[in-house]
C-alpha cells in the first residue's frame, strides 16, 4: 500500500508539473511587438542594407497608422553576415536574447537551409523575402520557413524559355555549386527536355580565383549559349575572364545573381556583359499603382530608388503584420497558421503572392536585363519584357 501511495504521488506531481504547460495559452500581443530581421547590414552592391530600408519603410507606415491594434512595432535587425553559420548565430540572437516569434530575413538558400532546423526547434517563424531554392520546401521543417520571391524552378522555367525563343540547340550550363545553382540547374534541365541538348553542365565552386578550365571546356563544346547562375562576385571573375578569352561571341543567359553587379569596379565583366549577356531577375510589374505607390514612398524617404528585392522584403513585412494581426497573439505558431491563410491571392507591391502548403511562392513575373553602355558609364536596364511564370507540378 505505501508502495501504491507513493506511485500515486510521483503521479500526481507529475500530472501537476506537466498541466500548465498543456493549458497555458499562446502569448497575448505585447505592448511592443518584436520582429526580427537578419540581413546582410553592409554589402555591394548595397542589397541588404536597401532591404532592411524597404522592411523599415513597412514598419514606419504600419506603426503611423496605429501599429496592431494600438501596439507598436519594433525592428530588430542582426547582421546575418557573409555565411549560412553566420546567418544561424544572427537567428540564435534573436531568439534566446530577444525572444522574438517571427524573423524576416535569411538571404540566401544555402542560409536558411542551416536556420531551419533550429526555428522548427523553437517554434519561430521565419521569412524569408531572397531564398530561393526549391529545396527548402521538401525539408521536414519547411512549415516554418516561408518564402516571398518566387522559387528557382520558376526561373529556370524563364531561362528555358528565352533559349527556346532564341532557337539555342546547344546548351551549356554553368552553375554555382550551391542549392541555388543547383537549383537553377535542376530546374532548366527540365524545361529543355527534347527542346535542345545540353552539351556541357559544370558546377563551380564560388570562392575559386580562376575559372579558366571551366570556359575552356565551354568553347571546346561550341555551344549556341551558356547559362550562368552566380552571385555577383563569382559572376564578375567569370564574366571578366570571359572577356578576356573572347567568349563574347556566343549569347550568355544570367539568373538575377549577377543583376545589380558594381559595373564601374569590374570593367572587364561589364565589357563583356554588354556584348554577350541577357538576363533574368524577379520583377514585380513596375508599371502597377501598388509598385509605383511603393517605389515613391522609398525614394522619398531614402532619397533613391528601391533595388532587387526590396518588394519581396517590403511585403514580406506587410505580410508578417497582417499575420500578427490575423492571429491576435504573439506566437510563431500562430501567426504561422495566419498567415498560410492571409498568403492565398495576396496583392502585393511584388505581385500576386500565393503560398503553396511547404511555404513556397508558386507563381512569379520576370523582368528581361541587359547591360547598357552611356558614353563611358555602364548601367542596367530592363527591357520592358516581362514573363509570368506559375509553378508546375
């Protein structure tokens, strides 16, 4: 009987210890609501320092209108600096420092593929305005994780198309070893099926100071054009050493990596960008009130236009907001939950924004680039041409 006894009171305690936590009910919106943002806080081009601006300007004008429900909003941003390891410590700051519930942030594929596993763990939400990897969506966290521009199996559909159009029968790919050249790569491959031959595929590992054995092979298999997917400081070693081995002459197709490159520090690229390459880069359409209402509210408050991205990031703010709001508590959760349900034909400065059940954007428009020469002075422009892409399944 006492045996009994004390099972019964180890039980009890047990039951005690345990039923709080069961019944405790999501945190209550606090008089200060935190965000967390982890981006990139100085780079070059300017890309995260201008999309924390687009992701401030978002939390200026919700916070003049009221804030939610009478709560301001409060900014937190953490350098996510230049590597996914550097990006999971902004994230671990964020979440055991300032107990924040929701992060806009996470620019990179390769970095939110190391930050997912851990907000899964705690429960936070994040999104993510530049990742782009359909890799992310197949991961067993992939319900925290949601992302506002359109995935790179929608590109990879865009590129397949422009080197339709341009009656191109020999392919050859050159792509970052990373999720977001294999990405890229995955996705082209399959749009090309029994359209042309793929002649040549190498993957290039991003921090190499010399890509010489990679164009060499590429002119040996004489292909009709090459697709690059880069980042900007690969890119312009590429596309400089390009130049330099008369690689001009065969028509180049870029994915939105290498849009924005500092043209003024890479002459050599930017020479060779000019003669050889068009590209392709998400777009909203610029020519819509939303944009056009964005675009003023950013050039006014920062004294310049908005660059790539800085939609993305301005809705994906707006998005959290509404969420937030939707779901009336603070909890990632929650305001996960909220925002699968806000994401379903959602207007925004980017476009229409519809998220799929693995968090993914399925649809997109794109922008055709080319780079311009003006006297001496290189620049980028849009074409005017635009192309709306819907995920296929």
């Amino acid at each position: 009987m006492r045996f009994i006894a004390l099972v019964v009171i180890i039980v009890t305690a047990l039951l005690a210890g345990l039923l709080p936590a069961c019944a405790a009910e999501p945190q209550e919106l606090p008089d200060q609501i935190i965000i967390g943002c982890v981006m990139a806080t100085s780079s070059v081009p300017t890309w995260g320092p201008n999309r924390i601006k687009a992701v401030e300007l978002a939390v200026d004008e919700i916070n003049s209108k009221g804030g939610i429900d009478g709560k301001k909003l409060l900014l937190k941003v953490v350098d996510e600096g230049p590597t996914a390891a550097t990006a999971l410590y902004a994230v671990h700051k964020l979440v055991d420092e300032d107990k924040v519930q929701v992060i806009i942030g996470g620019t990179t594929s390769d970095a939110v593929q190391a930050i997912g596993p851990y907000i899964a763990s705690k429960s936070v939400l994040l999104v993510s305005p530049t990742a782009t990897s359909v890799k992310l969506s197949d991961q067993g966290w992939a319900r925290w994780v949601y992302t506002v521009c359109p995935l790179d199996s929608l590109q990879g559909g865009v590129v397949a198309k422009l080197i339709k159009d341009g009656g191109y029968k020999r392919v050859a790919l050159l792509m970052q070893d990373s999720l977001y050249g294999r990405s890229i790569e995955q996705s082209v491959r399959q749009y090309l099926t029994g359209a042309a031959e793929i002649v040549e595929s190498l993957r290039f590992d991003p921090l190499k100071l010399s890509y010489l054995t990679e164009l060499n092979s590429i002119r040996d298999k004489t292909p009709g054009c090459v697709v690059l997917a880069a980042y900007y400081p690969d890119g312009a070693v590429i596309y400089g050493q390009a130049q330099q081995s008369g690689l001009d002459n065969i028509p180049w197709i870029a994915t939105d990596g290498t849009y924005d490159l500092p043209l003024d520090k890479y002459l050599d690229a930017a020479r060779f960008m000019e003669k050889a390459v068009t590209g392709t880069v998400p777009s909203a359409n610029r020519e819509s009130e939303s944009y056009r209402a964005f675009q003023s509210n950013y050039k006014n408050k920062y004294g310049f236009e908005p660059t790539l991205y800085c939609d993305n990031a301005y809705d994906g703010l707006i998005l959290i907001a509404a969420a937030i709001q939707k779901a009336g508590v603070y909890n990632g959760g929650s305001i996960r939950d909220a925002l699968a349900a806000i994401g379903q034909d959602y207007q925004g400065v980017s476009g229409a924004i519809t998220f799929d059940q693995g968090g993914a954007r399925v649809s997109g428009t794109y922008a055709i680039w080319k780079v311009l020469i003006e006297g001496t002075q290189y620049r980028f422009a849009l074409t005017g041409q635009y192309v709306n892409f819907l995920q296929q399944h």
